[in-house]
C-alpha cells in the first residue's frame, strides 16, 4: 500500500475531520480518490467521443434544408 502526503487549507481539513468523524479517513480518501480517476476517465471517454462524433460528421455529405423539408413530407405522408 502506498503513502500519500499532501497540502490542503486548515478549513478543508477541519470540515473533512468533521464530516467523517469517527471512520477511517484512510479509507474514505481512497474512495474519494477512486470516485475522482473514474470522473476523469469518463470525462476524457466522453471528450474522445465527441471528438470522433465531429469526425464523422465532417465525413458527412452536406444535405441542403430544401432537401431535408422534402424528405420529411415524404415521410409523413399516408
């Protein structure tokens, strides 16, 4: 198991103290640390996905809103 030391300001640290007294801070930052590498992943996966959305969208034929109206009344017709 590793060690981590770091900084943080006295308020952040009186409020952590107080809203997990009496647990296992160990174990609670841990988890909290685990929750943060899971957002990040998920926000650079959803960063990835948007980038390959733009990709193929540039790959896209352009369709003019003449054509786009045509083909919805095509479709809504009996």
């Amino acid at each position: 198991m590793a060690t981590v030391n770091f900084s943080v300001p006295d308020d952040v640290k009186a409020a952590f103290n107080a809203a997990y007294q009496g647990q296992n801070k160990s174990a609670v930052i841990a988890g909290l640390m685990r929750e943060a590498v899971d957002r990040a992943i998920r926000k650079q996966q959803h960063h990835q996905a948007i980038a390959d959305i733009l990709v193929l969208r540039g790959q896209m034929p352009t369709v003019s809103a003449e054509a786009i109206r045509a083909a919805r009344d095509e479709l809504r017709q009996p």
